[in-house]
C-alpha cells in the first residue's frame, strides 16, 4: 500500500509512505524523479499528471524512512515493484530527501485508460474520460472490435488483443461504444 500525508498534505499530495510488513515508514527520495511519481500516483487511481518534487516543510520528514534507491520506470503497478535498496527500518533519510508529490486526476474527453484488475498496466477495466470525470465503460455489445480501438488508443499497436466480461460498480457514462 501506498498514502500520501504530511502538513498541509491533501488526497492527491503529500509525503510518501509505504506499508511494508503492517509498518508504515516514509519513502526516502534519494534517487527520486517524475518516474517514481508517476507509479505512485497510478498506484492511488491518478491517471493525469504527477509532479514529483514540491516545497515542502522540513517536519514533513519525520517518521521511520524504510524504502530508498527507488530505479522505477514509470510503467510500474506499485513502488515496490520498482527496483530499491533493500527495505530497512535503520535507515537514515533527511528532510530534504523525502519523497513528496502532487497528482492529477485531469482528463480530456475522449482519453480512456485501464485501471488495473490484472497483473500488468496492459489489462483492466475500461474507462473513458468524459466532462474531466472517469467513468467505466458498460459491456453492452462490447466485442473484439472495441478492445482493438482501445488498444490502439493505448499505445498497444500490432499486440494480441484479449477480451474477457467482468462485472464492476462504478459510474458508467454510456452502455454502448462509439
């Protein structure tokens, strides 16, 4: 798991800190850059822009720092699915190096994205953006033809396309694709 907290800290800004172990210890940002960010904000449902660097208050530093070295690509479900020195509850990390960021939820109408229920950044559930809101896209006469255009959309040209019906709860904008 992964929060964001501190003074002055918001549902989309803050320190950041990890659970390892049922243990929450602050992120040391010793090798930090927007690909860090990046995977934190996805990992909290942000899709839009991250910023990986901010003013901060120095007090925002306190609290056990147990994760540094981070080596992320950005393309990561999860910080601790990115390269790192190995987790310690002794390490020392100042103030000025901890980890801080500030994410978007801004979308444009029309961009869609998967949130992750599989294993990899390349499958999940659909969402198209619609107003500057997400919303989930309803299987209703959904084929093989939709998940091709979503693919494309994504990124994933000339890859072999999977389709599979599940059933989520969440706001649906349309009950058919265009």
């Amino acid at each position: 798991d992964v929060r964001l907290v501190g003074t002055g800290s918001t549902i989309s800004q803050g320190r950041v800190e990890v659970c390892y172990n049922n243990t929450w210890g602050t992120v040391c940002g010793d090798s930090w850059d927007i690909n860090e960010a990046i995977v934190v904000c996805k990992q909290l449902g942000y899709y839009g822009t991250a910023s990986s660097c901010c003013n901060h208050s120095p007090s925002e530093g306190t609290g056990m720092s147990i994760l540094s070295g981070l080596g992320c690509s950005g393309t990561e479900m999860s910080l601790l699915s990115c390269p790192h020195n190995p987790i310690s509850r002794s390490m020392s990390c100042s103030d000025a190096e901890v980890a801080f960021v500030v994410c978007s939820s801004v979308c444009n109408t029309g961009d869609v994205r998967l949130v992750s229920t599989g294993s990899t950044i390349s499958q999940g559930r659909v969402e198209v953006c619609y107003n500057n809101t997400w919303g989930t896209v309803c299987n209703d006469s959904w084929d093989i033809n939709e998940a091709i255009v979503v693919c494309k959309q994504l990124g994933y040209y000339g890859k072999s396309v999977t389709l599979s019906q599940s059933y989520f709860w969440g706001r649906s904008w349309d009950n058919s694709a265009e």
